[in-house]
C-alpha cells in the first residue's frame, strides 16, 4: 500500500516538470487566486464584520481587537478554502482530461479506456463533494481558533475532498462501473493515504499553487496502475 502512494508521489513530481502537465497544473490556481482576491477586496470590509460577529465575545472592554483579528484570519481561513476548492474543480472538469491523456499515453499506453459519461460524472461528482467541502469548511471555521485546530481541520478536509474528488476523475475514462466500484472498495487505505499527502503539499507555502494539479496526477498513477493489475489479475484484456 505504502509502496504504491510512493510511487505515485515519484511519478507525478516527475511528470510536473514537463512544460504540457506544468502549465494545465498552473493555470487553475492562479485563476482561483485572482477571483477570489478580487472577491475579497470588494467585499473585505463587510467580510471581517461578519468573521468578528461569529467570534465569542470577550467579557471585558478594550479587548475588541482580538474580536477583530481573530475575524480576518476566520475570513482569510474562508477565502483559503474557497480558493483551493475553485482550484480543484477547475483541475477535475478541465484540465484533468488533459493531464489523464498526457499521463496515459506516456505511462499506461496499453490501458483500454471504457469510461462512460466521463464529463457528467466528474462535473457532478466534484459539485457534490465541492458542497460538502465548502459548507463543512465554513461550518468549522470558528474551531480553527482552538489552538491545534488549525494543524488538523483543513488537512482533514482537504484530504477528504482530494480522495472523494480525484479517485473518481482518475479512473472515469479508463474503467467501467464495476471496475470503479471494485477499485475504491480495495483501495480505500492507498486513496486516504494520497488524499493526506496530497493535501499536506498544500499546506507549503508557493508550492501549494500546484497542489490540485499535484493531487490529480497522483491519483491518475494511483488509480491506472491499480486498474492495470486488477485486469491483469483477472485476466481481462488491457
């Protein structure tokens, strides 16, 4: 299992640094960012307001900046995990299929592809589980003031959001209903463990930007070769 996510992380950091994958990885952050920058900046004012609002309230006076900071890291908290859902859903719908097409020609050429509805399918599989994120995120952002909480809760969500996301997209033009099913019943320990190491490079400052794109290649390696052996194994052709 360990073997597998490794070599997953190998040949996906391998593959970023090809000009086609680095650029369909560049793209969907940077334009995630300025939306919600430009989001940020016309509704700021308001935005920290609302934070501080939510922030118990000290029983003493003088104390109101704390009220007042403490909303603008809530609200940066909230525009952080947007930002990175905008970005993952731009990489599932839209730059996914170019990368699965970049990856499977140069590491699994010999994979049959016998997906059906694969734009449909990736479209509402990232909407539900995207919802899920962003309305869990928002709902927990006051725990982030819990000291700890700040170390736990996104990694926690983003983890679940890049397994629920990618696992699907990864394996939806190459395997069949059933295949999909039988692989993330048997590999649910490899994807969790993907989905925390992919969110973790997150957490890392300028690197992050390619943490969506990152995650899906490595799910994408994840998801074929663990396709590849179970055709193999069944005898089924490739």
């Amino acid at each position: 299992m360990m073997q597998d996510v490794f070599t997953a992380l190998a040949r996906s950091l391998r593959d970023l640094a090809r000009s086609q994958v680095l650029w369909q990885a560049i793209w969907p952050p940077l334009v995630a960012l300025v939306f919600w920058a430009a989001v940020g900046v016309a509704i700021w004012a308001h935005g920290v307001a609302l934070m501080a609002n939510i922030v118990p309230q000290l029983p003493w006076s003088g104390w109101e900046w704390v009220a007042h900071w403490a909303g603008v890291f809530l609200l940066l908290a909230g525009f952080a995990a947007l930002t990175y859902f905008t970005a993952v859903l731009l990489v599932a719908v839209f730059a996914l299929p170019r990368l699965i097409n970049l990856v499977a020609a140069h590491h699994y050429p010999d994979l049959g592809r016998h997906g059906e509805n694969v734009f449909w399918g990736s479209l509402l599989n990232t909407l539900v589980v995207g919802t899920i994120f962003v309305v869990g995120s928002l709902v927990t952002l006051p725990l982030l003031l819990i000291p700890g909480a700040l170390l736990v809760l996104p990694l926690f969500w983003g983890a679940w959001l890049n397994q629920r996301t990618f696992r699907f997209d990864a394996l939806a033009e190459h395997a069949t209903a059933s295949e999909m099913r039988s692989l993330v019943q048997g590999n649910r320990g490899p994807f969790y463990l993907a989905g925390l190491a992919t969110a973790g490079v997150a957490h890392l400052p300028l690197i992050n930007l390619l943490a969506p794109a990152f995650a899906a290649l490595v799910f994408v390696h994840l998801g074929l070769a663990a396709l590849r052996r179970q055709r193999q194994t069944e005898g089924i052709e490739l």
